[in-house]
C-alpha cells in the first residue's frame, strides 16, 4: 500500500478510487489461501469433484465479492 490508500473495513480505498490496490490485495489474499484449500480438498478425503469445486469457489468467491457493490462500476 502507498501513503495515498486507506483500508477501512477490509477495502483498500486509493485516492482515484481506481480499484488497483483493492484488486491487488483480493488476489494476494485469494492465491494466499488457494494452497490450504486445495490440501483440504485432496482426494484423501473422499470429496467429489463438484464438492471441491464448491470448497473453491465458495472461499475465493467470497474473497472476490466482498465490497464488489462499491466497485462493481469498475468493470463495466
């Protein structure tokens, strides 16, 4: 983060509201937790693979569309 960015509530907030922090620390923190999804979701444990698909999603989606009312608009 830079002295022009502001995190309040998990969202990083720059001061052009261009998004480029927010969607450089959502994927930071999403490839961070890819490896411990994936340990979880090893065929050891007997999920199927829509069960592991729903483990990925789910967890990253989630990481993903937190605060994406607020910059969806980016997108567009």
């Amino acid at each position: 983060m830079s002295s022009r960015t502001l995190k309040y509530l998990g969202v990083i907030l720059d001061d052009k509201l261009s998004w480029e922090w927010h969607s450089r620390y959502v994927f930071k923190k999403a490839t961070a937790a890819l490896p411990n999804i994936a340990a979880l979701a090893r065929n050891t444990f007997g999920y199927s693979s829509e069960a592991r698909k729903i483990m990925l999603v789910g967890t990253i989606g989630a990481y993903v569309n937190y605060a994406s009312a607020a910059w969806a608009h980016v997108l567009i």
